[in-house]
C-alpha cells in the first residue's frame, strides 16, 4: 500500500495557485546569487544571509560556496538556473566590498560599504519589528532617490539596480502583492549611496484606537467597562505618534480591496513604512566592462589621460594574444598526445594477433605430424614418442652464472684460496706468538 496523502482544504489550493500566477509581474531574467568570495568575518556571512532573504523569492537562498569556487564556477550555473546577477562580498584587512555583476556580458560594478547593520540590530532597536514570514513570498518595490547625475555612472547604477527586482505593470498588479520596498538615496554632499530595506503597512484612516483594535482579530478585554459606549467615548483615544505619521502626505484612495481589516476599495488609508534591515552606506568604488576583467570605466581615485588608456588596450590586446597562442598551442600539443596513443594502442594490438597466429600455426603443425605419421606407417603414433620429439631444447645460458659446489652429504665445500698462507700469517691465525 501507498503512503497515504493528506487532503487539502479549498482555502489552501487557493493560496497554492495565487503563488503559481504572477499578475502584473515580469520576472524572466531577475534571478540572483548572492555569496561572499574569500575570508570574511562572521558579520559578513550574518550580512549575506540578511541579502540573500530581501532578495527572496527569486534567488537562491540555500546556496552553497566552497573555498576554491570561482566567478567562473557561478557564471557557468547562471545559465542553468536563469540568473541574472551576481552579488559578491569581498573583505580586505580594512574595507568591505560589495560586487555587482550582469550576467553574461557585464558590465561590474564594484562599491565599497562604508558601514552597515544587521537585520538583527535593526529589529531590536525597534519597539514593534513588523516581521510577517508571508512578506517574503513576494520581490520587493525598489524606490530611487536623486540618481539624475549627468555622468555615465549614474545610467549604470540606475539600470543595474532597477533590473535586479522583477518590473511590475501598475495597471494589473495585486495590491496584497506590495509588502516590501528597497529604497535607495544618493547623498550628493557624501556621494554616498543609502540602502535601506523597509515593510509597508497600510492602516483605515479616520478610525480611532478602539475602533482600529475592535477590527482587528484579537478582541480587547472590555471587562472594566459597563458599557460599549464607555470604552468608545474614553480619553486618550489616538495617541500623539499616530495623529503624527498620518497626513495628506501618506493618504491614499485604496483602488482595490485589501486582505488586511478596515482597508475597503475606495477608502482612504495611510501608508507607513517600517525598516527591517539590512541597511547599507556605500560609494561607488569603479566599473569595468565584462565580468571583473575587463576595461575600468570610471574609478572614483584615479582619472586616467587617454594616452594611458590607449596603452592599457594595447597591452591588454597582446595578452588576450598570447593566451590564444598557449590555448591553440595546448590543443595541438593534447592532439598530437591522443594520437601517439592511438598508434601505440594499435600497435600493441597488432602484436597480440601476431603472436594469437603462431600459437594457432604450433597447434597446426602438431595435428599435421600425426597425420603424416599415420599416413606413412599406418598406424597411429605413440603420444610419448612425438611429445619427446616436439620437446624444445633447453636453452643454454651461458658460464657466467655462478653454483655452489656442494658435497654428496649435502654440505657445501668451501674452496681454498689459491695463494698458500705463508707460515707467518698461520702462526698469526692460531694466536701463537713467533720467537726470532
């Protein structure tokens, strides 16, 4: 029997098929990797892990990195998993580098993090963290602030940020979609970039507290009222914070109707954003063309003539040059390696059969002598008789191996040196002392 399979209610095959269609959402090509390269710091890894959960859900947040991987290794496995960009953490002994790569052709853009916190610290500095889990089943807005510089940087930038995130159709899109937003800031004075991860809660306006707190699912204790009427009509009903953060600034007119209580189609409503982390400041370090070794487009410390800028083309010319050479120089030498083995393979073959075919001729031969021996004589031959007369004689190996020449009774016999010991050295063997 099968390993029975619990049922399903509507309301869950529902959710399902809500995630499986995407209205209004473009999301071909906005895939990411998100990984350290290197050594790093604990709180590096703790800011990866933070990175790879705002890019959620279009990238891989299980992905595994060894020491000896390479860019290579992750460009390769874009092209299987439909990757777009790659974001690579690198740490020197004093400053943090974050790495942005498109995905097949470039181009890197390559800022350097002048500080950074964790979603961790962020939560705990809160007072009410907003940390739904169902938040992150969805890819975040992305909000730009200030990018219109008239350099070319400013284009790269925009266009790099903006094609990480899918692009969303405002005429068709789920409001219930709309959870997150990044938000990034260019700080003209620092020429720094600010990027801030935030949740977006949308409130009913006009509403006071107890009416908010009757909407919503939990139902408030009233056991210390006598009457309805009393707990509507207390003081200190709206408190000063939120009379603050709502205004004609963050009042909407909700064009569809949202899951969350009190927020109606045609209603008017408050949003408010809430920072959950992780929160970067960093500077555009440089940009190059390809994918981290190509041409340095702009680089924030060093302004190049372009005399110099020629001479960098051409020496970088000679060595894609001679990197071609040693690469057909490489498959020339692999090919001619694979045919001198293919020859050797044969001729050992070759061999093989030759010897195959004496040992068949020897067998031939063999049955032709007792044919012949019958044939003549007319009588089958004896076996022992042509065994002896096929017998090979010994090969002789020469008188340069040397024997030991043994006695009958098994001892061996010790020759005696051919120079006779003068009486002097016998004397002198026995121990005996010679008078003069």
């Amino acid at each position: 029997m099968g390993r029975h399979r619990p049922r399903r209610g509507k309301a869950t095959k529902k959710s399902r098929a809500g995630l499986k269609v995407t209205t209004g959402e473009t999301t071909d090509g906005c895939a990411t990797f998100v990984f350290h390269k290197g050594k790093v710091a604990k709180n590096v890894q703790q800011l990866v892990r933070d990175m790879r959960r705002l890019m959620e859900p279009f990238t891989a947040s299980r992905l595994k990195v060894r020491k000896n991987n390479v860019i290579k290794d992750f460009v390769s496995a874009a092209g299987v998993f439909s990757v777009s960009h790659l974001v690579a953490f690198t740490q020197s002994e004093t400053t943090l580098y974050m790495k942005l790569i498109r995905i097949p052709r470039g181009p890197t853009l390559t800022f350097r993090i002048c500080s950074y916190s964790l979603t961790r610290d962020i939560i705990a500095s809160l007072k009410t963290p907003h940390m739904e889990p169902k938040q992150f089943l969805y890819h975040p807005l992305v909000v730009m602030n200030n990018f219109s510089g008239k350099g070319m940087e400013f284009k790269l930038m925009t266009s790099m940020f903006q094609n990480m995130f899918p692009s969303i159709n405002v005429e068709k899109v789920d409001l219930n979609h709309l959870r997150r937003c990044v938000v990034l800031n260019y700080n003209a004075e620092y020429q720094t970039i600010e990027f801030t991860h935030c949740n977006i809660q949308v409130s009913p306006v006009g509403l006071s507290k107890p009416v908010k707190k009757l909407i919503k699912a939990k139902v408030p204790d009233m056991s210390s009222y006598a009457d309805i009427a009393e707990y509507m009509t207390r003081d200190g009903n709206l408190s000063e914070s939120e009379g603050e953060m709502d205004g004609p600034a963050n009042e909407v007119t909700l064009p569809q109707k949202l899951t969350s209580r009190g927020n109606v189609e045609a209603g008017k409503s408050a949003i408010r954003m809430h920072e959950i982390g992780p929160r970067l400041v960093m500077k555009l370090h440089k940009i190059e063309e390809g994918i981290c070794d190509g041409e340095i487009l702009f680089h924030d410390l060093f302004n190049k003539t372009d005399e110099e800028i020629l001479k960098l083309k051409k020496e970088k010319e000679e060595r894609q040059q001679l990197k071609e050479e040693r690469r057909k120089r490489q498959e020339e030498n692999v090919r001619l390696k694979d045919a001198r083995k293919r020859r050797s393979e044969k001729s050992s073959s070759n061999t093989k059969s030759v010897k195959r075919d004496e040992s068949h001729t020897a067998l031939d031969t063999s049955d032709d002598d007792d044919d012949y021996f019958e044939k003549e004589v007319g009588v089958k031959p004896d076996p022992d008789i042509l065994k002896k007369a096929r017998k090979r004689p010994a090969v002789s190996h020469g008188n340069n191996r040397r024997f030991k020449k043994f006695k009958q009774g098994g001892s061996v016999e010790k020759k005696e040196s051919k120079t006779p010991a003068t009486p002097f050295k016998k004397h002198l063997r026995k121990g005996k002392n010679i008078r003069h």
